[in-house]
C-alpha cells in the first residue's frame, strides 16, 4: 500500500499501536500526548496508566492549585468553588469542601438498576439493555479524564489524579449509569459517579475484574479491600473532575478506532466480491481518480487495486483467460463506484480522527487557571460540541458503508445479478437448498437499524438546567449512537465475509469444473467426428463449445444439478448445429442424427460424471486461495483457516442431518448458519481480523 494512502495508514498504526500496548503495559499520562490508539488499549483493560514524572508537568499542576488558593485568600468569588453551580451562580458560600460534596450530590442522579449491580446470567427480563455503561467505557473516560486535569489548568492536585490512575491499575472501575448526560456542562454525571468511587462513597459501585472473574462491591468496600486512601475534595477539586467531556471522548476514541477498521474492512471487501463476481480492476485505474483528484477517491482505487493484484479473478491483473465472455461490459455501481462511494468518508473519518485527537490533549473545565498569567478565565471548553461533530460525521460515514456491505451481499446472493452463481449461493440443488436466502432477509435488517441510527443526534437538544444549558452537543448520546453503528456495521462486516467466501468457493468450483469438462469433451470430439466433420469444424466448434458450455451454466443456476446437466448437453448440441450449418454440413442422414444424439448423450453424462467427482474434490481440498489478490486472499485465509468457517456444502450442513454427507479430510462440526457467522463477528470486535487487513504481504 502506498505512504500516500492516508487513511490506511492511520487505520494501520491506530491498530499497531494498540497491539504493542499489552496487558501489563505501562503508559505515561503528560496531558500533551494522548492517543486514540492508547485510550482503546486502556479501555480493554490490563494497562498500568502513571502520572509522569516531569517535573514541568508536576509544577503546572501544583501551580494551578496554589493560583487557585491566593485568587481565595483575596476574597474573590470563583465560580464553582464559592458559588452555585450554573443557573445557581448566583449564591455564595464559604463552605468550599462542602460544596464539592454538595456537587457531588446533585450530578449523582443517574439511575442503574438494582438487578444490573449484582453478577447474573444475564439481562434482566424485565428491561432490554443494562442500564451502566460497559466498563472499557469508563476505563476510557478515566483515562482522558487525568490527561485533561493534568494539563495544569484545572486545580485539581496530583493526590487526585493519582487515585484515578490507582483504581485503573487495580481494575476497580466504577459503575456508571449509561443515560442521563447532556454533555452541556461536560459530562457531569458520569463524571460523578468516577469522583464519587474515590471518595469511597458507599452507595457507589464498582466492578473489579480478577483473573476470568468479576466481582461487585461498594466503592468503601473496594478502596478498604485494597488499603487506597479515601480521597478528600479540596476547593475545585470535584468540580475539576466532572466539568469536562471525559466520557464523551473516552467513547469516542473507542468508536474512532473501531470505525476505522470497518472502513479498511470496506475496501478489502470490495476486492473480494470484484473477485467473485469476475469484476472488472479497470474501475480502480488511476487515470480516473486523478481526474477527479478527490484524496479520498484516489486512496480508495489505490486500496483495493493493490489489494487485487494476483487476483486470476479480476479483470485487468493477471488472468488469462476470460472467465466471463458474455454479460456487463462494466461492473454495476456496488462495484463500480466505490471509490466515489467510500473516498468521502475516509476524509470524514480522517477530520473526525483529528477532532478527537485534539479533545484528548485539551482542557475540558471551567473556569480554568492560567497559572502563569495569575487569571482564572471563565468560558465553555466543556461544551463538547466537537466530539458531537466528530460523531454525527462517522456516523454518517458508517452508514454509507453499511450500505455498501448491504449492496454487494444483494448483488452476490441474487441469481439475476451474481454473474452465474447458483441461487442463494447453495453447494447443492436450489429447489432444496436455500443457504444464503435468510442471511439476505437479515442484511435488509440491519440496514433499516442502522439507517434509523444514521439520523443526526444534535438535532434534538433540549434546554436544560434553568435554561442556563440551553445549548447542549448530546455528545455522549451521539457517540453511544455511533458505538451502536459500528457494531452494527461490523455485523454487516461479518455476514458480508461469510457469503463473500462461499461466492469465491462456489466461481472456483464452477471454473475447474467447466475446465475439466472442457477439456474432456475437447478430447472427445476426435473420436466422434474425425470421420464426420472436416478438421476446420472441429475446429470452430471447439471455440463455440467452451463459451457455449459456461454461458448455459450459467444460465441455468436457479435449476437442480440434473437440469443444469441437460441444459448444458442441449447447448453442446446447439452449438455442435451451428457449426454444421455454418460448414454446410447439417446431417440428413439417420447416422448422422444417431451420432449427434449419441453425443448429447455423452456431454450430459459426461457433465454429470466429473460434476460429482469435481464437488467432492474441491470440498476435500478447496483451491481457492490460488486464484485470489492479495487482499482477498488474507481474508479469505482467516475465515477458512483462522477461524475455521467452511464452505457451506448445502443441506447436508444442517445439524442433525445424520442421513447426508459432508465432504472434505476433516471432521468438522455442523452448525446453523447464524452461529458460523457470529465466529467472524467476534473476530472483527475483537480485533483478530485486522490480521488480515494491515499484515497483506505486500
């Protein structure tokens, strides 16, 4: 891939770095540095986060504390330190350490159930969802959280930072409740319930995860257990805490990353079904992005043109012969226009990448300290409206690419569209044998969710708080709602490879066996017409007969395999005519119709003979991988080999089905199709199949 390509190269290093921070990684907070890649290793869990040591960094923070002291003995009014808290500002106390408290209290309003605080099996039958956030979203939060305090601004001292930092080495993480945020004045209460579990308050809970077991107790509990110190608010101190967009962005970055893998995934996909459909490469030359010099477009055509190379499928790369003489002379737009399809949203990806990037290393409070000017500056840097922004464009941008995945499944499973695969990508006869007909009910599924989720969040902001928060960005609802998308995309993902693999399966299978019968016929001929026809028209009707044998079974997918094997034997014998007439030598006598039916009869038995030995071979040792590009070729290696989801052969793969065969060297299991599809969905959540996008040899 070339350095040019920009968003795979960021895909490509997000993923890298991740995987280079593994359990027991220890990561330097500086306030400066942050990345994506490093909050969603955190996020997963099994990462040693410390403050650093530097002494600039160290002397910031001490300084935002003690500006914030002398602005106090002055007597000057700080807005959340002596006075009420937003619509409220206008009272004033000296009570500063009780007004945190005070804080505290009123933002820890959030509502997690009582049957989600304790360990099942599972949700209570009673409500759909949990109502606490996952944890990795609230590592991820706790995380951003002390890289934004420890930019020296927020008055909060190390004492707290480092107890944030302690609970995330000591995977005690708080439980927070999932709704409830408006994201106005920061995250607030999410935010609260991360404070509260410092404080030790005793009605918060938190979860603690050792070894493969989780366990809930009280934060008091959970701070006794393991001899931490209760945390103290000092003046500003709680409000420091939950004043910023935390939560918002420690999600964020989760979808980021995610997302951006989807989008790779998207690209790579689009290789393998040029692939199965015999595509044409020519939609990805250069020459036509740099006429329409989009950066997006031209990675695109870049991307999946390297991805194809080695491909005997593809149009353009290497094959030699032309498995697709009849049909589109140019690919419909589910192939044709990726570039121009996918293009815009890597630049939308990219531009919310950077919005995110910069959130993390920002100073989400107020008021914030100026240490260095001696001011404390009051203003909105917790108004998260650029994570919104980020959110609602990769939101978008995962639609368009789950409708991507939706088209060209349609295009793969659909016999009037799949360039002469069998209905519904069944191994065996369709009037039976429906494999992939459910699988394209449940895409339209996951399409009209994800279409439903694509609507914009920040449309439906409702003035909150006295009317003091009267615009709020919903950044954190926008960014569950993005999490939502991109799960449900990489659902698309995964059902995509599953029918994207059984189509390469099924053209090879159908090349080698047209090949083969070819082949023999071709020997045939010899023996049936030496005496019969001149050796030009044998000639002829060896150039008419391989055309005529692949267009009829192609044309013949939606019947049985008895059918299609009378069909092609009708079109030898069409084709044999043909040549006749053209030489002028149709047969008149009964000797001649004797032998053209005797050797109709020979090309169906002949069709039906190496089709059974042809199934069963390729079932036992499938050839695939050797006709496939580089991009199809390591995705198709994960699903067939890594993650061991075979080739669907039909009926016969119907648990219980004790009276059919299942061909092939191993015993392997049957399951129901749903089951081998959630395999490939496990891999790309947990990040197993980005083996296979960014190590392509290349």
């Amino acid at each position: 891939m070339s350095s040019s390509s920009e968003h795979f190269q960021t895909a490509s290093d997000l993923w890298r770095k991740a995987q280079s921070l593994k359990n027991g990684s220890n990561i330097t907070i500086t306030g400066k540095e942050l990345d994506i890649a490093t909050v969603f290793a955190v996020s997963q869990g099994g990462r040693q986060p410390f403050l650093t040591e530097d002494k600039a960094t160290c002397a910031r923070i001490h300084e935002s504390v003690e500006q914030l002291n002398h602005y106090l003995e002055k007597g000057r009014a700080v807005y959340g330190v002596t006075t009420g808290f937003g619509g409220s500002a206008d009272s004033r106390t000296k009570e500063v350490h009780k007004l945190q408290i005070s804080l505290l209290q009123h933002t820890q309003s959030g509502v997690i159930l009582a049957s989600d605080q304790v360990i099942n099996d599972g949700i209570a039958e009673h409500h759909s969802e949990l109502t606490s956030m996952p944890m990795s979203w609230v590592r991820a939060a706790m995380l951003v959280r002390c890289n934004a305090t420890a930019r020296g601004h927020s008055a909060v001292t190390m004492g707290v930072l480092q107890a944030i930092l302690r609970l995330l080495r000591h995977d005690i993480i708080p439980m927070v409740p999932l709704k409830g945020s408006i994201s106005a004045s920061g995250d607030l209460m999410p935010l609260a319930f991360m404070a509260g579990a410092i404080e030790g308050n005793p009605d918060i809970k938190v979860c603690q995860r050792q070894g493969e077991s989780l366990k809930i107790l009280s934060a008091e509990a959970a701070l006794e257990l393991h001899q931490i110190p209760k945390i103290r608010f000092g003046p500003k101190e709680a409000l420091g805490l939950v004043n910023g967009t935390a939560s918002s962005a420690g999600l964020a970055s989760i979808v980021m990353y995610e997302a951006h893998h989807v989008a790779t995934l998207s690209q790579a996909f689009t290789a393998l079904v040029v692939e199965a459909m015999l595509g044409n490469s020519e939609s990805f030359h250069p020459f036509i992005s740099e006429a329409r010099p989009h950066p997006g477009q031209i990675e695109v055509s870049r991307n999946i043109l390297a991805m194809l190379q080695g491909s005997y499928l593809a149009k353009g790369i290497r094959n030699s012969k032309d498995y697709a003489p009849e049909g589109l002379v140019q690919d419909r737009y589910a192939l044709r226009s990726t570039p121009q399809w996918i293009g815009p949203q890597l630049e939308d990806l990219l531009s919310a990448n950077k919005q995110i990037t910069t959130e993390l290393n920002s100073s989400a409070d107020n008021p914030i300290i100026d240490a260095e000017a001696q001011e404390v500056y009051y203003g909105a840097n917790f108004q998260a409206a650029a994570v919104t922004s980020a959110m609602e464009k990769t939101r978008l941008a995962i639609q368009m690419l789950g409708k991507l995945f939706f088209a060209q499944a349609t295009e793969l499973i659909d016999a009037n569209l799949n360039n002469g695969l069998p209905a519904n990508l069944c191994a065996d006869n369709p009037s039976l044998s429906f494999t992939m007909k459910g699988v394209d009910v449940n895409m339209a599924a996951y399409m009209s969710e994800l279409g439903f989720l694509a609507n914009p969040v920040s449309t439906h902001v409702q003035s909150a708080e006295m009317g003091n928060q009267s615009i709020n960005s919903l950044a954190l609802l926008s960014s569950r709602m993005t999490k939502k998308a991109v799960e449900l995309v990489s659902l698309m993902g995964a059902t995509c490879l599953y029918v994207g693999c059984q189509a390469l399966d099924l053209r090879v299978m159908q090349i080698e066996y047209l090949d083969e019968l070819y082949s023999i016929l071709q020997n045939d001929l010899g023996s049936f017409f030496a005496s019969s026809l001149e050796p030009k028209g044998i000639e002829s009707y060896k150039m008419q007969l391989r055309k005529q044998l692949t267009s009829c079974w192609r044309a013949s997918s939606r019947l049985d395999n008895a059918e299609r094997f009378n069909a092609v034997a009708d079109g030898a014998v069409l084709s044999l005519l043909r040549v006749l007439k053209n030489s002028n030598q149709m047969p008149s006598e009964p000797w001649a119709l004797s032998l053209v039916q005797t050797w109709r009869s020979n090309v169906e038995s002949k069709a039906t003979s190496i089709y059974e030995v042809a199934f069963r071979r390729f079932c036992a040792k499938q050839t695939t991988e050797q006709y496939l590009g580089v991009g199809s070729r390591a995705l198709y290696r994960m699903v067939r080999k890594e993650l061991a989801v075979p080739f669907h052969q039909g009926l016969g793969e119907h648990p219980g089905s004790e009276d059919t065969v299942i061909y092939g060297e191993n015993v392997r299991p049957r399951k129901i199709i749903g089951n081998w599809i959630a395999t490939i969905y496990e891999a790309i959540l947990d990040g197993r199949m980005n083996h296979a996008l960014y190590d392509i040899p290349r």
